[in-house]
C-alpha cells in the first residue's frame, strides 16, 4: 500500500473521531451483564448489516456444546443469547483475518462505588466511563469501525474479514468456542482484549477451585470439645499461600517476567458456620489459580490437591478428616502463539507506524479466549485492545479516547495489510 493510501486511512479516521465516540458510547449504555446479550448483539447485527457485511446471528445449542473437549459446565444455556459473526467477503487471492471479542461484562451491583450511572458512557478528561469501555466494547468497535471505515473509502480487500461478537467471555468463553464449532477458521485472528495496546501473543489461564473443610461440631458453651473449621480454614489458607510462594519461585516464561503479578494463587471467599451463636463446625473456601503457556494445566491441578492433602496430614483433625477439593466454576487453560508470528509482526508494525513508538511485547494477565482459537481454532490469535486490564472490572471503568482512536487506526493498516486490497 502506498504511503498516500495509508495516510488516507488515518485522516479518514481521525475526521470520523466523533462518530467513532458516539458509536462507543451507544455500546456502553445498552446494559450487557453475561447472561443479558441479546440487546447489545442485536444493535451490532443490525449496524453490520446497514455497513453492507454479511451477518450469520445463532443461538449455540446447549448439548452439543457438552460434546466438545473443550466445554466447562455452565449454569444456564444459550437460549435468546445469540454469537455472531459479520463478514466482509474479499475478493480473492489474500488471507483472511478473525477479528474476535465478546460484548457481556461482569455485573455493576446497584452502581455503589460509581462515581456516575455505570451505563452513561460519560466522557471526563478525555476518557469514556462505563461498565465495558475497556473489557471490551472499545475493542469490539475498533473492530467494527477499522472496516466500516475501510468500506467508505471504497477499499476492496482480497482477503475474508470475520468480524467475532460473542457472549459468555466472563463465565465461560463458550462463545468463541462455539464460533469454532460452526466453522470460522481464518490464517489469523486478533483478539480486542484488554492489552493497553501491547501487543499480547499469550494470555495466563485461570482455575477457581473450592476446598470444604469439617470440623467437629460443639455446643457453644463446650466449643473446647469441637474443632473450628475457621482453625482449620486459616490452616489451609496458608498451604495455599505456601504453593504460591512455590510456584513463584520456580516457574518461568519469558512473557511473564513478573511471576507475583502473573501467578496468583489465592483464597479469596471463605464462609464458615451460619449463626452467630454457633459452633462453626463446617466451612468452604474459594479461590483461584493462574497457570502460564507451556504448563500442564491438569498437573497444576494436581498440585494443588496434594498441597492441601500435605497440610491436612499435618493436622491431628484433618489427618482423618481431609478437606475435599473441586474445582468448580472457571477454568481456562493458558495458550500462546510464537513470538515471530507474522500477525505479531504485523501489528507491532502498524503501531510503531501510527504512533512512532515500539509496542511493549508481553503476555496477559488474564484468561482469553483466544484458548479457543489457538488450540481448536486453527487461528493463531494475537492480542491487541485499548482497554486496561488493571480497570476492568474495577469501579469507574474507562478506556481513554485517543487509545481507542490509535486501536482503530491499527486495526484498519492491519486489515489491509493482512488481506491486501485491489489497486
């Protein structure tokens, strides 16, 4: 592509900033917890197919997702909370590009701790609040907005453009897995995750895990004679902070230099007895776990199991009353694509190009669905978003304005670089 073809691209976009703000703010003030998508995924359909793309919409069907490897058990299933997946069909000779990222986002209470409606899309100081600015409605628009605006310069690319809207990221990531079983494959995927516009070949994994510890029960005024399972919580507590401590320690990847930020392994709910004025005979605690690309993430598991049958044995009660560890809920395994990749190389390319500056180069520090893509996808996924990981899902989330503008602008140089484009 020409110099004067890329700076055309960029002045396009930068005279569009105010359409590319309202259409951020309209995303941000349709209310889309994980299990409330339809509203949101409707109003995307709908602007995809006014752009001119082709949009496939379905409801994932339940069972046969059960039948897939790569399920985890769910609490409710897919009816009226559709995926969909809009195309831009190129006209031949290039690669195809998969452009993927969810629009549910994690509840907001009743709003305490917002400093406004968390559904306002508010701008202050040149950045938009609101629940999903950074996880990851500004990611899915930049997506959205790199090829619409691609289209109203009348650019024809070669290669297929898949634009990925999923549900069900904050519990399960079915909806991308989901986008695999129906098919859409392409030579290479970014994911509009929370980056802060690193580029991001690998993301962490992520178990939660539960652990139900018994006590001996007691009457209040004999609670010598019982065992507390607040005892023995707090025992087991410190097991868990013991593998952390190990796990820190000693395992190593080059993305994750960091291993205390990246490696958490913590307790972080634990509920003991149901009355004030009872023994707290029986207890439960909740945690989770993060692993790295290249673990075993079963063993990890296992690790954990036999770090908690340590600290039981240790225990003149647990010795014969062991804890019981599940795990339950979340678990995402870590996944990562070569460093030397070319879609790597692309968008750290394009952002050096559009911003004069080199992209920090690391791992996320988060779960992504690009497991999904990577693993059974034959789609290496590359991460590349304008939100924040450190205020996602925090009160008062933002995204500022000028990275959301540099992620469009780094996503269209990428589209057309990727899949090129007619003379």
């Amino acid at each position: 592509m020409s110099a004067e073809t890329r700076q055309t691209i960029l002045d396009h976009i930068d005279r569009n900033r105010d359409k590319a703000v309202a259409f951020l703010q309209q995303m941000i003030r349709i209310p889309s917890v994980t299990g409330d998508e339809a509203a949101i995924q409707r109003f995307l359909a709908d602007h995809m197919t006014r752009v001119g793309l082709s949009v496939d919409m379905w409801e994932t069907d339940w069972e046969a997702l059960k039948a897939h490897p790569g399920y985890r058990p769910v609490d409710r299933g897919y009816e009226g909370r559709p995926n969909l997946v809009a195309t831009l069909k190129g006209s031949g000779g290039g690669r195809s590009l998969l452009l993927n990222g969810h629009t549910d986002v994690i509840p907001v209470g009743n709003g305490e701790g917002w400093s406004d409606d968390p559904w306002s899309a508010s701008i202050k100081d040149g950045r938009i609040y609101g629940r999903g600015s950074a996880d990851m409605k500004s990611g899915v628009a930049s997506h959205i907005l790199a090829v619409e605006f691609l289209k109203e310069l009348g650019i024809r690319l070669r290669g297929d453009v898949h634009i990925n809207v999923v549900i069900d990221e904050e519990v399960s990531g079915h909806g991308t897995l989901d986008t695999v079983i129906r098919g859409y494959r392409a030579d290479a995927g970014i994911s509009g995750e929370t980056s802060d516009l690193a580029v991001q070949p690998a993301c962490i994994g992520r178990i939660w895990f539960e652990i139900a510890v018994e006590g001996k029960p007691a009457g209040i005024q004999k609670r010598y004679e019982g065992v507390s399972a607040i005892d023995l919580g707090y025992k087991l507590v410190q097991a868990v902070k013991a593998l952390e401590d190990q796990r820190v320690a000693t395992v190593r990847h080059p993305l994750y230099p960091h291993a205390l930020d990246s490696l958490p392994c913590m307790i972080g709910s634990f509920q003991a007895g149901n009355y004030p004025s009872a023994f707290p005979a029986t207890g439960v605690l909740k945690g989770s776990m993060a692993t790295v690309p290249g673990e075993d993430h079963e063993g990890v598991k296992k690790s954990l199991v036999e770090q908690i049958a340590k600290a039981a044995a240790a225990d003149p009660w647990m010795k014969d009353h062991p804890p019981v560890v599940r795990f339950v809920g979340y678990d995402a395994q870590a996944s990562e694509i070569p460093q030397d990749h070319p879609i790597v190389d692309l968008v750290c390319r394009t952002y050096t190009e559009i911003t004069g500056r080199q992209p920090q180069i690391s791992g996320r520090q988060g779960a992504a669905d690009t497991r999904f893509l990577n693993q059974y996808g034959d789609t290496p996924t590359v991460i590349f978003g304008p939100g924040s990981t450190a205020v996602m899902h925090a009160n008062d989330e933002y995204v500022a304005i000028d990275d959301y503008l540099t992620a469009i602008k780094v996503m269209a140089l990428c589209i057309y670089d990727w899949c090129g484009a007619e003379a």
